[in-house]
C-alpha cells in the first residue's frame, strides 16, 4: 500500500508565464493547506482557488498563485492530488518546492505519478505506456494513435482475445479433471481446434493491421536519391516549406544527409535528403556519398529523381537498377521544361515549387494505413512484439491438436499463449491462468 506523499514540479523549468506543482498522496492536501493562505479543509474538489503560498517559519507570502484540490478517487492518481499555479519563475518555483518537501513530501521518481494511476487501478499497462508514447510523439500521427491508447483501446482490442482464449482453456481443463462430460476426440476436433482457428485467424488480422500502426506512429523513412544537380535538395525545401537544405548550381553542394519532418494527407515522412551518387575524388564528398548507400539500405520509401529535360545517363540506370528491389518512386524534376512525358514516374517542378505530383503518389500508396486511425490498432513495439509471440504458441497448439496430441499438454502452449496476450495490458506478475479459469465458476462450485 502506498502510504508516502510525492510532489515534483510538473512544467518546464523555465521562466514562463506559469508554473505548476503537484502533490499526491495521503497528505498531500494537508501540506499544501500548511502553505495556503486559505484553509482547504472547506473548499470543493476540483475548483480553482486564489490565495498565496506562505513561509511558515517567518510567514511572508512566497507567491500568488491558482491552487486546486482533487480529492480521490477521482483524480489521475486515484489518490489526493494538489495542483499549485504560480508565477513562472525558476526562483519562486522551486522556493514552493522546496516548502512542499519541507513538510513532508518526498520528490516524485520520474514518471511516478503515472506509475501510481497504474497501481491504483486507475489506468492498465498499455495506457500507462502509451502516455509516455504521447510525449515522445514525433508526429500528429503518433499522437493520436497515443491518445487512443490513453483512452484504453489497446485493452478493449485485447480483451475479448483472452475472453476466447480463456474459454478454449477452461474447456479443456474442465474435460482433464471431470472426463465423464465430453467424449477427448469429439473435444478435440469438434469443439477446440475450430475455436482455436478461428482465434489464430482474427488474431492475425490484428497483427496484420499493427503494420499501419507502426507505420502511423513512426512514420516512412523517406531517402530521396539521384545525381547532383537534379533538384533533390529543391525538392526537400517545397516538401518541408523551409530552406533547410543548401541549393546552388555548384555539383556536390549536399556533403551530409539533410533530414526533417512532414505530414501528408496520409502519411508522415521522416525525409532525407543525401548527396549525389557519383564518382569524385573529393574525401568529404566521398564520404557524404557512403552516407547516401547506407541512408539507401535503411529506406522504407525511396524519391529517385531525375532531371527530366535530360536523357537517362548511365549514372541514371546504375541508380535505378540499385533500387529495383525496394519500395520507390521515380521523380522527373524540371517538369516546366519538357514537352512530352514518360509513364514511369511523377513529374514535378521543383522552381516553381510544385510537387504535388509527389505528394499525390505518396498519399495514394499509403492511404489504406490510415485504417490504424480508425479503429483500435496496435502500434506500440511491446505490445506487438507480445501479440507475436501469443500468436506463435496458438499456433504450436493448433498443430498439436491435428496430430492428436494429449490434451493437457496442449494447454501448456494455449496457456503461454494467454500469458503473453494478457502482458500487453497488465505486468506477467500479476497473470494467473488457474485463478481466472475458476474465477469464472459460479459461487457454491
């Protein structure tokens, strides 16, 4: 049991308009009414009162702030929860600070406030994770997958899992200890192994669908490609909307990869610009162009492009060739300077800042994705790398069972199974396969 009281400064600690404290324990309104100028013995949870923060050893006002009372159980913590507002000041920030810790407070660990919301009960493991996922967010994707998260979509995806696993479990531990009830054969092949099918069907489209999860929250690793000169460093600054990436006439201006962040219609990229692929006797060229193929072998996505008012060189079919096995799109730049058009790529005009050409491809090759945006979707390493694993061992008992093997000992596989769907929403400590079979009897059984 959590007796303790905890308090950390929950901004920045910076100068800024305002700052916040927050206390939650036991006693945490019981310290902040030793610092208030007002007694929060007879104010309302949840409403914001004005008053100042006191000394208590010499009773001068420390600051004027906003503070509010949340009284359990409905706070974050589940437990009493102070939030104090002050001037944003680093000074008188951690003055208060240091008052709350002086009567009796103990700085909060990092991430302990969501850590008792968990052990309270208040939030599962998959929602406690992806509060962090919310604040590492590289893109607007990510966070709405994260919110989702925060909502307890993962454990309502999850649950009717182990709702179907368990009943496949408890059928057969019941026929192992009363085998009077059902015929092994008939139990087998009638009644668990179509169950088990149907599980480790459904639970593949999930993991299916966790390829867009992953691909919303972390984005497309995008490496445009293609000799110097051809506008791929154009082509970078019209996507991101800003001179992020050196552009002269000089060949090899680009040195080293250029990166940034953008949102499509249905994508973020993560985009790299690199340095053109060629032959030079320039040592830091030469090194900028290594960078490239390594940057090239890393790509989820690849830009070749191509300068359009050209022939195709040899340079130009070596590039292409290199990356006929990878998922790419051929891009002929300069586009207000031909008259006639190839059907192999997009034309785009990177002068006249129009690349919508690109940006249209790249939207319809990854909008079927936009499905993990839609409904509860995993997208969240962990928790992918468990429903994998839960899958494997369905698997394993599913062939066990055609080959007639002894019953108890496919729930050996059915129960790891279990234990690993059960990990992505609560800690392996806490999963009992037994107790949540008979938890299910009814009461005198």
């Amino acid at each position: 049991m959590i007796t303790d009281t905890i308090v950390a400064i929950i901004t920045a600690l910076q100068e800024s308009a305002i700052s916040v404290i927050r206390l939650s324990g036991r006693d945490s309104i019981e310290i902040a009414n030793s610092l208030f100028s007002r007694d929060l013995n007879k104010v309302d949870s949840h409403v914001v009162n004005y008053g100042h923060i006191i000394d208590p050893i010499n009773n001068k006002p420390v600051d004027e702030v906003l503070l509010t009372v949340f009284k359990a159980p409905k706070t974050y913590t589940r437990e009493d929860v102070v939030e104090i507002s002050g001037h944003g000041g680093i000074l008188v920030t951690k003055k208060i600070l240091e008052l709350c810790l002086a009567q009796g407070a103990r700085m909060a660990n990092p991430g302990e406030f969501t850590q008792r919301a968990f052990l309270n009960g208040r939030i599962d493991l998959s929602q406690a994770e992806a509060v962090m996922d919310l604040i590492e967010a590289p893109n607007e994707f990510a966070s709405e997958l994260a919110i989702s998260g925060v909502q307890g979509h993962v454990k309502a995806l999850i649950d009717p899992f182990l709702d179907r696993l368990m009943q496949i479990i408890a059928n057969i531990e019941v026929n192992i200890d009363y085998p009077e009830y059902d015929d092994v054969q008939v139990l087998t092949e009638d009644i668990t192994l179509p169950l088990v099918n149907d599980f480790l069907l459904d639970l593949g489209k999930i993991l299916e669908e966790s390829k867009s999860g992953t691909i919303m929250r972390e984005g497309v690793k995008t490496v445009i490609l293609g000799k110097p000169n051809v506008g791929k460093s154009s082509i970078l600054n019209v996507l991101l909307n800003e001179d992020k990436a050196i552009v002269t006439d000089i060949a090899g201006t680009t040195r080293d990869l250029v990166e940034g962040w953008i949102r499509l219609e249905n994508v973020a990229l993560h985009l790299v610009d690199t340095a053109g692929l060629r032959e030079t006797g320039d040592i830091i060229e030469q090194i900028g162009i290594e960078k490239s193929r390594q940057a090239l072998e890393s790509a989820d996505l690849l830009i070749i492009v191509l300068d359009a008012s050209r022939e195709l060189d040899e340079e130009d079919q070596e590039l292409l060739e290199l990356t006929s096995d990878k998922q790419r799109i051929i891009v002929y730049n300069k586009e207000d300077l031909v008259t006639t058009k190839k059907e192999d790529g997009v034309y785009v005009s990177a002068i006249k800042g129009d690349v919508s050409g690109l940006t249209d491809e790249i939207n319809q090759r990854f909008k079927e994705h936009k499905i993990a945006l839609d409904r509860p979707t995993l997208s969240n390493q962990r928790h992918i790398a468990s429903v994998r694993k839960s899958y494997l061992a369905m698997q394993r008992a599913q062939e066990a069972l055609n080959m007639g093997i002894e019953l108890d000992l496919v729930t050996i596989d059915l129960n790891e199974a279990y234990i690993e769907l059960a990990s992505v929403i609560m800690p392996r400590e806490d999963i009992n396969v037994l107790d949540e079979i008979f938890s299910r009897f009814c009461l005198g059984k």
